[in-house]
C-alpha cells in the first residue's frame, strides 16, 4: 500500500500534492476526500463521504462494509490508476488505524493501481500522525516524508489555524480565554479534539490555550471598550465592576478620567496605597507589576483597550479609537510618534536605511547619503521652523519616519514627508501613519492644504492617500493634493 504523508506548513501544500500527481503520470485520476465536510467523525460516515466522492453525489449506505464494497465496485470499473487525497486527516486522529485497515481492502480488492496521499492543514501534532502511520500494523510499500523545519506559528498561520475551527471550538477557546467553566460532558468531541491537535491543554482540570497568537487573533477581532458610567466601569451594556479587583477598579477609573492624557505613577501610587502621609517611597516596580496584572485581566476579558507606558512620565489609558497626544509624544495604533531629534541613534538609522540597494531610483536622487548629509539633513529636519517631523517606533524600534515641512502659515499649506526602511509595512501601518499627520495639520497649525509627493511606482503610497481624500495634481502626476477643512 502506498501512502504520501504530507506535512505542512500549510503554504507549501499544494505544490507537493501537485508534484505528487505529475510522478504518478498525466493519465492518473484522482479523487480528493475532505475530512472537514464530515457531519460527526465516525468510520461510517467517513466512508459515507468517500463513496459520495467516487459516486458523485451524496450516498447513505449505513454500514461501513456495504459503503466498501460500493467503492471498490466503482473504483474497477476505471481502466487508469488511480490516487486518493484524503485531506484534514487530523480529524481523523483517534480512528486512523481502523480507516486505514478498512482502505487496505479498498487497495487489495481492487484491479487497478490506488495510491493514497494524505494531508493535514493542521501543524500541530503531525510528527504523531506520522508515528502513528508507521505503527500501524499494515503492509505499507512506502511511506513518503515531507520533512519541514520547526517553527513558531505567525499571524497568517495561526489565523488559517483558527479558521479551520468549528463554530463551537472557537467559542470553546473565547470562554477558556476569559476564565468561564468548561464542562467536558457538554463539548465532549470538540474538546478533545482541540487537546489532540495540541490547540489548548488540560491541566489539573484546568484548560489552558497553547497557542498566543490565537489569543491575539481574538482580541483583534474584539471592539469591546471600556467607559466610565456613573463612577462604575462598563462595556457597552454590561456592568465590568465584577471582572476586577477593587484596586484594578481603582486605577481603571483613574485612567477612564483621563483617557488620552498621561497619569503619573505619584496619582496611580496615592489611589494604590495611602502614600501621602507614607515617609516611604512607593514602589515603581510594584506599580508595573499591577499594571502587568490589569493587562492581563483586560486581555481576559477581550477589552481591545490598551495601557501605555510613557517612560519616566506614567501610563496612558487607549481606548480603541483614541489617539493619545502630548507635546512630544503622538501613540495610535500600536505605533510610536517621537518629536524626531538631533541624535546618534538618528544618524545610525538613516545611515543604514538610505542605502541605494535598499531605496527606489527616484528616492536616491534626493536622498542624503554621507555622514554629513545626513547631520546636516536631520538638523534641518529638527531646528527649522519650516519642518515638523516625528521618528516613527514599532515594539521599540525605530521604523521610519513622517512629517511637514515647507510650512506656509500665509499660504496655510505645508507638504507632507514620509519614509519607512520596510516598504511592506505601508499596507499595514500607512492610513494610520498619514492620519496622523493629516490631524496634526488641521488642529495644529490650522492649515488648508496639504500635498504629498510620491514616486510613480509606490502604488500602495498612492492607494492609501487616494482613500484619504487625495487628488492627483493634474500637471505632476506623482504630486497629490488634500484640501483640509
């Protein structure tokens, strides 16, 4: 018996099912076999939706040898080979070596040449598929190994994970994430499954979910945002009180009051302990730790809501259409915007990032490239009163940078300036990033016209301004214009 075992990851797939079927030769007729579309998980059923396969439509023959039987009776009739894609065979896991006894018939009964190639889009236990395959007591002609290296799921990966779930397996995983009873008797299969695939754990009866980026993918998907009511702390209609600890509600109320506004570690350390008459200093590390606790409690609850910590000033309370603001410091988003300075740190960026393999040839050409260039550049960039630029942080990395410059007070126009050393993270970050300088522009210096100047081949550049309310100047095609109102 022939078996291909493919393993992921999942972007790799299709082009290993396609190599398969052009080694098998051009005349091979293939049947594809998709564990997912089963009603229950069940031997019987399995070879129900086998047959409908080969039959071509839904077929109900109740016992797991009349179905067999069917399929070896069709499978005859064909004058070429034939392989079988059985695909999502992890939902198969605790019935594999009664499916593959029952496909070994298949294979010996029938007069034709059957292969059978099996897939999972699941990366989580497939060394253990594999295992159990060679365990098996069966007498295999081969079993092909697509070996892949171990890596840590991203973000597309875990969210191709999460979309394979069930309905009820991810409301499973939500009621886990926020701390409510599982009862096992009531989600028997589906939570089994769920610790077969490695997706959560049971330990001590306590459920636990393996994968953090699952976690992530809820809470982007999740608009819940607190609100202060009445001197009580709420999510749209529900009362959160009984979610946090007295003093978590302390400090959530504080924060709520000043939404966008930093809170100082003196005000969060006065609600925290009675410090005023204290001749003892309160403990700055104790105050991150309970922040730490907070976030994690908010995170439990799936508030998208975030806590920021403005470093040596306090924290800042982010609700998830709120932009925090200071004089110096603009967060939203996720993304970091410093009053770009007259810095080391500064010279080494650009003198890395404006490399001529890395930039486009029309950004070269007025680019600064030597050490004094770049000096001379970013002193302009922070001293004249013309320009108005910020660094651009993500997780504590410098990524690029935006601003004005050109600054017309008569004429109320200024012309916007950008640059990220990673042209990816425009898809990801643009509209944030040109937002933020569009609203710096109208509340700050009360402009009416703003222009930005993109090269003719940075069409995501264009597509993000052109969302925003930018025109193509009719003469320039590269320079787009917004009129502010």
């Amino acid at each position: 018996m022939n078996i291909t075992y493919i393993f992921p990851p999942l972007t790799e797939q299709q082009p290993k099912i396609d190599w398969v079927i052009k080694q098998k030769g051009k005349s091979i007729l293939t049947y594809q076999v998709d564990c997912r579309l089963l009603d229950h998980v069940s031997v019987s059923n399995f070879f129900e939706l086998f047959l409908s396969v080969c039959n071509n439509r839904k077929s109900k023959m109740g016992q797991v040898g009349n179905c067999v039987t069917k399929i070896n009776t069709l499978l005859n009739h064909k004058k070429q080979p034939i392989l079988i894609i059985i695909k999502n065979i992890q939902y198969l896991l605790p019935l594999l070596g009664s499916v593959l006894l029952k496909l070994t018939v298949i294979k010996e009964e029938s007069h034709n040449s059957v292969d059978f190639l099996f897939t999972t889009t699941d990366c989580l236990y497939s060394d253990r598929i594999y295992e159990q395959l060679k365990a098996l007591p069966l007498i295999l002609d081969k079993v092909q190994y697509f070996d892949y290296k171990k890596f840590d799921y991203n973000l597309r990966e875990s969210e191709i994970i999460w979309n394979s779930l069930s309905e009820i397996q991810r409301r499973l995983i939500r009621r886990i994430l926020i701390g409510e009873t599982v009862r096992k008797e009531e989600f028997a299969a589906d939570i089994d499954y769920l610790i077969k695939t490695g997706i959560i754990s049971n330990k001590k009866q306590t459920y636990t979910i393996n994968l953090p980026l699952l976690t992530n993918i809820l809470l982007k998907s999740s608009t819940q945002s607190l609100k202060l009511h009445n001197h009580t702390v709420w999510s749209g209609e529900e009362l959160m009180t009984a979610k946090f600890s007295a003093k978590q509600n302390h400090i959530l109320r504080l924060l709520l009051e000043n939404v966008g506004k930093v809170v100082s570690q003196d005000q969060i350390a006065d609600n925290l302990w009675d410090t005023k008459d204290s001749e003892n200093k309160f403990s700055v590390w104790a105050i991150d730790k309970f922040i730490q606790r907070l976030r994690l409690r908010m995170k439990q609850n799936l508030i998208a809501d975030k806590i920021i910590a403005i470093k040596t000033k306090g924290y800042c309370y982010q609700n998830t259409t709120h932009c925090i603001r200071t004089e110096e410091l603009i967060i939203k988003d996720g993304l970091k915007f410093i009053l770009m300075e007259n810095n080391k740190d500064n010279v080494y960026f650009y003198n890395k990032a404006f490399q001529k393999k890395q930039l486009r040839k029309v950004l070269w050409q007025s680019t600064p490239k030597t050490d004094k260039e770049i000096i001379d550049w970013i002193k302009e960039v922070t001293t004249a009163e013309s320009h108005y630029y910020f660094s651009i942080w993500k997780n504590k990395k410098m990524i690029g940078h935006v601003g004005l410059d050109r600054i017309n007070c008569l004429n109320q126009s200024a012309r916007m300036g950008f640059f990220l050393d990673n042209p990816k993270l425009w898809d990801k970050f643009g509209k944030t990033i040109f937002s933020v300088m569009i609203n710096e522009a109208k509340n700050r210096f009360h402009l009416q016209f703003l222009s930005a100047d993109v090269a003719g081949d940075e069409p995501t550049q264009i597509r993000i301004l052109e969302q925003l309310g930018f025109k193509k100047d009719l003469v320039k095609k590269s320079l787009l214009t917004l009129e502010l109102f």
